[in-house]
C-alpha cells in the first residue's frame, strides 16, 4: 500500500489487509494522490518496470524488490495542459486484458451555467516505451471511444494547400480527430486544427504542439507527426504520437456554428490519413 505522507511517498505491507506494517523504503519529493504500479517495457513481459506516479500526474519509473522503490529515471512530466491532476488507474478489466487504464480529475475548469462542477478526462491505456529521450511513460484513449461514433470522414494521401479546407462541410459538438502527417515531406510551417474556436497546431519548424494555448515538444518519428483531439462539450485533450505527448484542457466551446477547419499555413502539407468521428453521449450507450 502507498500512502501519502510527511516524508512523500510511504510503502506499507500487510498479509491480512488489516494489520499494516511500514516498509524502510519511503518515495521523497511525491505530493498527494499516489499510485504505483507495474508495466512491461515496450511490451516485453520479461522487462517489467515500477512506475510511481506524482499527483500533479509526473512519474518516475524504476525497479520494486517488494519493499524498496529505486527510481531509475528522473520525475516526468505526465501531461503538458493546465487541467490534469489526481490521476487513478485500475486494471483487471478482466485480467486477461492487460490494460492498466487512467483518468485524472480536471482540475481549475470553470462551468458557468452548467448543472455539474468540474469533470474527469477520457479514459487512457497507459503503456511503458523506450524513446530516444529515455524511457516514457505514453498514454492514449482506450478503445471503447469507437462505440460513441456515429460517422465518419476520412481523407488519405493528401495534399493539404494554403487557403484549402476539408473539414468545412462538418458541424457539431463531440469529436474523435486522427490526423497523421508526413514531416519529411511536407514544405508548411505549421498545421492548424480549429474546433469550435480552440485551436490546436503543429509547428514542423519547432516541433512543437500547442493545444488551447498549452505547449509540449514533439519531434517527429520515423518522419511522421500523428495527433488525436478529442473534443467533449468542455475539454479539448490532445494527443501526440500515439500518446508520447498529452496535453489536457478544459475548453468551453466558442462557437458552435462555426465549421472544423484544418488548414496548412506557409505551404503545403502532406496528409497520410484524417480521419474526423462525430461523438454521441455516453449516456446513449445501451448495455
């Protein structure tokens, strides 16, 4: 068991889950809301990792002996937005799954006029990959969004011009958005995705995504540059290379009649695939 306490992190140990005793391998320099937990490294069952997770959402990850944590990497940033805090994850959904799934509270959102306060993000498959940068933790949406869409557009091998507009035929409130582009390929300075007036671009020049105004580097791999937005009635959350980057806002629509637009600024942009699913309601879903 992690509990929080004056020292950061203190690891307990119990063989009837009511007698506690406390382990000597306390976790320093953590603040509240742990979370601790094992994930294969690149996939490899026989190169499991630790991974400890702070509140504001960083993490290290390292080796567990049963009673000791020892942090083989630096604290992480977790997610590049303003609104990520007080992650939990679970997993055994069922065990034969092998996910180990994530939510964190949106902390800081500001819902005039709504009869809820606050909100929690779309659910992510958490995932250990070893990345030029050193080991990262990546988190991506699960795949049960796919039961919410209630169509598709879709668009490949493109060429996307300064001035074109693909997506200006395409209204609504909920969205799942792919895009994959080819950097090495491509001559435009940055690519912007306007949905209901926030903003999400990638900057080729700087390898660089903002989301919301919220920024994380992300350079390219293997030449290629792959976002996914999902956009709820009050949060926008973006993903960068299958979720090496997340960047989590809250995000109050500016304008719902004005179309989706992704547009190519200073030259032309290579478009692999597009993919754009209109959202239904959770509360839809019929068991």
């Amino acid at each position: 068991m992690v509990l929080y306490g004056p020292e950061g992190y203190l690891l307990f140990s119990s063989r009837n889950l009511r007698l506690w005793g406390k382990l000597p391998g306390a976790i320093p320099g953590m603040y509240e809301c742990p979370d601790m937990f094992p994930l294969r490294l690149d996939g490899d069952a026989e190169r499991v990792k630790w991974v400890v997770v702070n509140g504001d959402g960083s993490y290290s990850v390292g080796v567990f002996d049963g009673s000791v944590f020892r942090p083989e990497t630096k604290k992480t940033r977790g997610d590049y937005g303003r609104n990520f805090y007080a992650t939990q994850t679970w997993n055994d959904v069922p065990e034969n799954d092998g996910r180990r799934i994530q939510m964190a509270w949106m902390q800081g959102g500001v819902y005039p006029d709504m009869p809820f306060n606050q909100q929690l993000t779309f659910p992510c498959e958490l995932t250990l990959h070893t990345l030029p940068e050193g080991i990262r933790l990546c988190r991506y949406p699960i795949r049960e969004i796919e039961k919410l869409y209630t169509g598709e557009f879709s668009l490949r091998d493109a060429t996307l011009k300064p001035g074109e507009n693909p997506l200006a035929n395409l209204r609504g409130e909920l969205f799942d958005i792919a895009v994959e582009m080819d950097a090495a390929k491509t001559t435009s300075d940055s690519i912007a995705l306007d949905v209901r007036g926030n903003v999400v671009t990638y900057s080729f020049k700087h390898q660089k995504v903002e989301s919301c105004g919220a920024r994380a580097g992300l350079p390219p791999r293997s030449g290629r540059i792959h976002l996914r937005i999902l956009v709820d009635r009050m949060s926008v959350e973006t993903f960068g290379n299958r979720g090496e980057v997340s960047i989590t806002n809250c995000a109050r629509a500016r304008d719902l009649g004005t179309p989706l637009s992704i547009r190519s600024l200073g030259g032309d942009a290579l478009i692999v695939s597009l993919r754009v699913h209109p959202l239904k309601s959770i509360w839809d879903l019929r068991q």
